[in-house]
C-alpha cells in the first residue's frame, strides 16, 4: 500500500489538494500520516507519496507530482491529451498565479508573516483581478475542464481556500458570481467535504485569531497527559529546516512583487517625454 505523508495544520492547501484527489481514487487509496516522510527517502516537502516498499520505493514529492498521480489513479487527470494539457494549464495558473498573491493577502491575517500593508493592499487588487479572470472562464461552464471535477478543479478550489475563508467578503462574492458557484459546487462534493468539512465564508476580511490558552494557575494540578497530547496535536510540530527554507523562499518572492509594485509605480509618476 501507498503511504501518503500530509502536514497536520488544517489550512495547508497543498497537503489538503493531495487529501482530496485520493478521495477520488477509493480503491488505492493510500494510507495517511501526519508527519515528516524519513529522511532517508530525501523528500524535500509534503505532501510526499511513496509507493512500493522493502528497498524498492519511488518517491512522488510536492503537490502537483503527487496529486497528479492520484488523480490519473481516480481517472480525474483528463479524458484525452487535450484535456490533460487543460489541467495543467490549470495547475499552472493555480500555482503560479493564484497561490502568490492568495498567500501575500492572507499569510498576514494568520500570523505566518510580518505585516505589510502596502505590500497586502497590492497584493489584494492582484488577487482579485487574477480571480475576475478565473470568473470570466468559468462563466460559460460548470467545470474547469470537461463535464465532471477533474484535477484542475482540485488544484483551484484548494488555491482559493484560504482566500475564500479569510478574504473574500460578500461584496467581493458578488463581482466574483461564477467563482463562488464554481467553488461551492465543488466543495460540496461529498470528496471534498470528507476532507474540509463544512466551509464558513469569510464576512468580513480581520486578523485570524488563534484561540486563547488558559492561564496558568500553579495551584492547579498538572495536566493529565491525554491533554497535553491533545495540546501538542492543535499546536502541531515544530517546522522542519525544509520547511523554514520553504517559508524563506515565500518571504523573499513576495519581496521582489513587491519591488516590481512599486518599480511600476514610480515609472508611471514620472512625466512623459515628447
């Protein structure tokens, strides 16, 4: 059996993207863990899919490898080359367009990043426009590709979670009408909901709190250790070196969007030379 290593925090599209495709191919569907893959398969993020095992494992890094993998498993990678090449053309915008500008706008609402409201303000207007052509493209049909979900509509629906959780208000729903029922169609599907559950759409855009810990009172007994596990589980482990690199990475994109902002704004201050 497949094993399918998965980040435990509830808001990591990514492992979740990987989560729902497996819920479309029930037959091989892998065993799941919440953990760290070893280090001796050197996957260099999760989600990470190994298959095969005693010595003979190939190892499927990242979510676009894996979730490729388990979609092709379901038959939820495209009919034809024609729709296969669709889905890609998806994945590619969900990660190259969607995820930068959903992580700047929402990143500092969680607390995963510093917050910088200029760079949020920019991002937002980027956001929204790239989600405005998403609109238009789904305005004449009920999938991203074909007649039924596929990968591509995993791999956006997931891209815009967290968008559509913390972000988006009802007035940003209303100029985004086919996004919002291309979305809650898809997350209604009973694959979907096995893995994100019943989602709250965002009503207004402010800070997400985490919820508070209790005062700690030294004259009261010590925890048992079921609530110290129980604890440990909702803060989740402590993030690997790979992972802190990963956020590195994120901090110093969001930098240079940043400078190519502002780079375009100081061109279109300056005076035009006849």
């Amino acid at each position: 059996m497949a094993t399918l290593y998965v980040s435990p925090h509830p808001d990591d599209f990514r492992s979740l993207l990987a989560l729902i495709a497996a819920e479309f191919c029930p037959s091989s569907r892998p065993r799941t863990l919440t953990e760290d893959p070893p280090a001796s398969l050197n996957a260099c993020s999760r989600p990470t899919l190994v298959l095969g095992a005693g010595g003979s494992e190939s190892v499927l890094s990242g979510a676009p490898a894996v979730s490729w993998y388990l979609a092709n498993q379901g038959k939820r990678a495209g009919a034809d080359t024609k729709q296969q090449s669709q889905v890609w053309q998806w994945l590619s915008f969900a990660d190259n367009e969607l995820t930068p500008v959903s992580c700047a706008v929402v990143f500092p609402l969680m607390g995963m990043t510093g917050v910088d409201k200029k760079l949020q303000q920019s991002s937002r207007a980027e956001m929204m426009r790239v989600l405005k052509v998403l609109d238009k493209a789904l305005e004449p049909r009920t999938f991203l590709v074909g007649e039924s979900i596929t990968l591509a509509d995993m791999a956006v629906a997931t891209a815009v979670l967290l968008p559509f959780k913390y972000v988006l208000e009802p007035s940003d729903r209303k100029v985004l009408t086919n996004v919002t029922r291309w979305f809650t169609t898809c997350t209604n599907q009973p694959q979907f909901l096995k893995v994100l559950g019943a989602i709250t759409l965002c009503e207004k855009m402010v800070p997400v709190t985490p919820k508070p810990k209790a005062a700690t009172n030294p004259k009261a007994a010590p925890a048992s250790p079921a609530v110290e596990s129980t604890e440990a589980e909702a803060n989740g482990p402590p993030k690997t070196e790979a992972q802190l690199k990963k956020d590195a990475k994120k901090r110093e994109k969001l930098e240079k969007f940043q400078q190519k902002k502002d780079t375009e704004e100081k061109k279109k201050s300056l005076p035009q030379t006849e």
